[in-house]
C-alpha cells in the first residue's frame, strides 16, 4: 500500500470569519480546501481527510435552544454524528468534483467514526471545552437548573462547557484501512468522532462530550500507520511568544524542542496546544512527519516553502 497522510482541516475553514455560514458559504469554502489534497495524491499518498466541526455544533446548538418547545433536543453526541455526515457529504461531493476536473479516478468515502474514550477521563468530572452560545451572568442559574456546567469564557461571557476526554481508538479503522488498501480517500473523525466508551461485555455507549479533532486525528494515524499528519489551522507557521514583541517562527523543529516549548508555556491550551500535543503524540508512536501551515498555504507547505515542519 502507498504510505498513507493524514489531512486535519479546522472547522473555521468551512465557516471564514465574517461569514454567516450558510451552507453555500461552506460549500465554497470547502471547493477551496482542497487543493493540498490534490497535492497529497499527486505526491503518491493514500489520504484521510479528517475535519473539525465547532461553528456548525454551535449552529446545531443553537437550533437546539430555540426549537426545544417544539421539537426534543439531540445530545450532543448525535450533533457529533449528524454534522460529521453532512460535513463530510460537503468534502466527499467537493473532492469528487475535483478529483473529476482533475482527471484523477478514486473513489470518496465519508465514513461516520467512533472513537473510543475513557469513562474515567479526568474531563468529565471537570468539563473545560466551551461550546455553543455567550450569555449574560443573570442567565447561569436558569442554565444550570437545566444540568449544564457554565463558566465564564475569557470576559467575554458564560458558555456551557463539557468534557473532552483524550481518544483512546479508532472503531472503524479496519474499513478505514480497507478502503485506503483498495486506493480510496476516506473522510474520517470529523469534529474529533463521536465520544464512546467500552462496556464490560464489549458493547459500545456513547457520551455527551467532544473531543479534540487534531488529537484524533493523531489517534487514528497510528492506527492505520501514517506517515504524515498536516495540521490546516489560521497561521502559517508555529511561533514562540505569539503575539507579543519578540515573537518568532518556527520552520523546523523535532519532538524534544516542542515538549521543552510545550512545557515553558509557548503553545497555549486553548489555540496552539491541542495541535503540538497531537503532533507530539503522533510522532511518538510511529509517524515520521507533522507539517503545520494555514490552509491557503498548504501547498507552498508540502513542497517545503513554508510552515512548521515538526520530526522525531
């Protein structure tokens, strides 16, 4: 089999800032994500497209609070599900479409991914991942009454918050590995996969939490022995001291340099943390190669012309 890259596009890059996010907003975006696919395929890798899907669980969400009178809300491990399967549906279309300009004969397969988490993860006794809408603090009691967890989110308001335990497996990797054995692109652990834990007689239980979709993403590329994880994020490259005066960017660095910049407090656990600890994971358990770079970069990126290039 060709070896095999793993493709991890955010969420916001199906839903630009200042968009509204309709869905043809979307489908443009998503026809203007591809091309590092194309590049990948040129470069003669089997690829997994994975993706994220925060603005659209957040819309799901909000539907959810303004139809509860009349409709029952879903739990937001079928949101999980049911955006993975209409995200995929906008890619699998998108890159059809492509592929087929192109003149490049595969097939695209979305498929709906399980991954498996632990009951006991430290997340679900203390949920920190906010999601869905800002509220005013007169608001929290009448939210709480209704079992959520809420905190305040940078000053900028109070938003629900629930757990996001670490992905432990991958339950559709055997079709994963089967479709990429027979040349197919698969579309996988969108949002991260919809949270499950093992029950003791095997069965599998879903769980109302999210999980991160670059740390399942490194999941899954050990699983099926991947050899490269790109990371499509909002900045070109990795930088130490983001932001501030005496900023700098990274071009290359290896597992050990990103631990230590990891440790002394560079790659913050909300932005730039999940990515370098998924990147780290990744490497450790028998990748050889994270690139991350912005999307519109991605092909400057493969050829070595820009983003960070991260090694064992």
């Amino acid at each position: 089999m060709k070896p095999v890259a793993i493709i991890a596009l955010g969420g916001n890059a199906l839903i630009r800032e200042g968009q509204k996010g309709t869905i043809y907003e979307q489908f443009a975006n998503t026809r203007k994500s591809l091309s590092g696919v194309i590049k990948l395929i040129e470069d003669g890798y089997n690829v997994v497209v994975t993706h994220g899907n925060g603005p659209q669980a957040g819309h799901e969400l909000l539907r959810n609070e303004r139809c509860s009178d009349e409709i029952p809300p879903q739990p937001l491990g079928v949101i999980d599900a049911s955006t993975q399967g209409w995200i995929g549906y906008m890619i699998a279309q998108s890159l059809y479409n492509r592929l087929l300009k192109e003149n490049i004969k595969k097939d695209v397969i979305p498929i709906v991914t399980q991954i498996v988490v632990s009951p006991d993860d430290p997340s679900i006794k203390n949920p920190t991942k906010p999601i869905g809408l800002f509220y005013e603090k007169k608001v929290v009691p009448i939210l709480e009454k209704r079992g959520w967890t809420v905190r305040e989110d940078a000053g900028r308001g109070f938003r629900r918050v629930v757990p996001s335990p670490k992905p432990i497996s991958v339950i559709e990797k055997n079709a994963i590995l089967s479709i990429l054995e027979k040349g197919g692109i698969v579309i996988a652990a969108g949002g991260g996969g919809i949270p499950v834990y093992t029950l003791e007689d095997g069965s599998l239980e879903g769980l109302d939490a999210v999980i991160d979709k670059d740390r399942a993403s490194a999941v899954l590329g050990a699983e099926i022995n991947a050899e490269l994880l790109v990371i499509l994020t909002g900045v070109e490259k990795v930088a130490l001291n983001f932001k501030k005066e005496n900023q700098s960017f990274i071009d290359r660095m290896n597992v050990k340099e990103a631990e230590k910049y990891l440790e002394e407090g560079h790659f913050p656990a909300g932005s730039m943390g999940p990515k370098i600890e998924a990147a780290i994971d990744f490497l450790k358990k028998g990748g050889k190669k994270v690139i991350i770079t912005e999307l519109e970069k991605a092909r400057e990126a493969f050829s070595g012309k820009t983003g960070t290039i991260i090694e064992k």
